[in-house]
C-alpha cells in the first residue's frame, strides 16, 4: 500500500476508534470492534498499531498535531510572544476541552497500565509546554514579563488557562463550551497572567518581602 493511502486509512481507523470510543467508551472499544466498525481485518489493526495502546497513542498525536501546527504558527519565534500567547490561549483551551481530548483523558484513566496517560503526557503537555516556554522566554528577555524563569511561568499560564476545566469536563460535571466561551476564558486568563508576570508587580511583592 502507498504511503498516502496507508495514511489516509488509518486516517479512517483512528477517526472510527474516536466514535466508538465517544459512544462506548475505552473498555469496548477494542482492536476487533474498531476493525469491525471500520471494515479493516484485526491483523491490520494490529500490524500497524501493534496493540490497543499503540492504536490510542495514534489517536493522541492525531488529535494534539493540528493544535500543535496552530501553535507553532502562533509561536513562531518572529512574533511578538505576548500576542503569540494571546493567539495561542483559545486553540490551546479549545483543544483540552473538546470532546476528543476529554474522551482520551477519560481512556487514559481508565488504563490499568497508564501506558495510555504516558504518552497523552507526551503528546499533548509534553509537546506543548516547550512552545510556551520559548515565547515566555522572550517576553522576559525583552522585560515585558517576570518570574523565576520560563518554566514557573509556564505553570502559571496552564493554571489560569486550564484551571480545573478539563477535570470537571472529564468527569462529566461541565459541559462542552461555546467557542465564544473558551475565547472568553483564555482573555480573561491572559489578562490575569499578564497582571501576575507585570515586572512592576514582581519589583514591589520582592521589596516586600523581609
């Protein structure tokens, strides 16, 4: 099989693995129903896949690479990095939320191995995190915002941005938002963090302190 064709058919595969799993949730959504579903053989599944996990594992670098090239594009190392992150909160917030990403947290827990939440780990914070430490490190390099370093105000940026959203979204006590929510949610995130990292107010809580 081409390559192309090869990846437009797992393609196909991962996106029947989603809605079984968005309908029956990660125990029956097994490598033989997915083939079933999808009208492949068990053998290819697990040719390509090598096993449940390694199917899942697809599905989380599917679902995190679009929101990953948006971000890249946002970040990208020309831009101003405030307005990047301005760019950046909404698809990131959009992404957590939604429903893939929540099935897949949902999956993850429910691995008894935590195979599954390793590499969600990877694919999603993992591979994120180190895009928004790069823009926030510009941002305090040029003076414009302040903190111990670019991983702390990383932290800071995911607590304000995510917060317990995609807790209560996982377990089912908050619904899917509205696009005009998240973007609500990720400006009122980045005002608050802009006030937190604001150099006047690292000078004064430092001069406070005994």
């Amino acid at each position: 099989m081409r390559q192309d064709a090869k990846a437009e058919r797992q393609a196909e595969i991962e996106e029947t693995a989603f809605r079984l799993l968005l309908e029956k949730g990660y125990g029956p959504t097994s490598m033989l129903a997915v083939a079933k579903a999808a009208k492949a053989s068990n053998e290819t599944l697990y040719r390509w896949y090598g096993d449940k996990t390694g199917l899942f594992r697809a599905m989380v670098e599917r679902n995190a690479a679009a929101t990953r090239k948006a971000l890249e594009t946002a970040l990208r190392e020309e831009a101003d990095p405030l307005a990047a992150l301005e760019s950046a909160a909404p698809i990131l917030l959009g992404m957590l939320l939604g429903e893939r990403s929540v099935a897949l947290n949902r999956a993850a827990a429910a691995d008894p191995g935590g195979e599954l939440g390793a590499a969600l780990a990877a694919g999603g914070r993992g591979a994120i995190k180190p895009l928004i430490e790069a823009a926030l490190e510009r941002a305090m390099a040029e003076g414009r915002l302040a903190a111990s370093s670019p991983a702390e105000a990383a932290d800071w940026f995911f607590g304000l941005l995510i917060g317990d959203r995609q807790i209560r979204r996982a377990i089912r006590v908050a619904p899917l938002p509205a696009p005009e929510e998240v973007s609500a949610q990720a400006a009122a995130a980045m005002t608050a963090f802009r006030r937190l990292c604001a150099p006047q107010a690292s000078a004064r809580a430092a001069q406070s302190r005994p």
